[in-house]
C-alpha cells in the first residue's frame, strides 16, 4: 500500500535478479554442452578406429 501512495517499487526477488538467473542458466547450458561435446569426440576417435580396421 505505501509503495503505492509512495511511488515505490514493487519488484520481486526473481524480476530483481532476473539477469543473474539468466546469466547461470546459461553458463550451465554452456558447461553442459562442453561436457557432451567432450564426450562424443572421444567416442568417435575409439568408435571410428574399429569401424575402418573391420572393413578392410
């Protein structure tokens, strides 16, 4: 009620730290991605071997 008698503000924890959630959010999705990336590669240099020494 005073912050609309007051012109206050009525911003929430999330609406205040919105660019923080994003900002983890993404550094997460980013790590993730990294983290599978990593791994397919490696997957692929044992994977690929095999595949061309049983086809010769």
């Amino acid at each position: 009620m005073t912050s609309a008698l007051g012109g206050g503000s009525n911003d929430s924890f999330y609406k205040n730290n919105e660019s923080n959630t994003r900002d983890v959010a993404l550094q997460k999705l980013t790590r993730n991605l990294g983290i599978i990336t990593a791994l397919v590669l490696i997957a692929m240099n044992i994977v690929v071997p095999l595949i061309i020494n049983v086809s010769k």
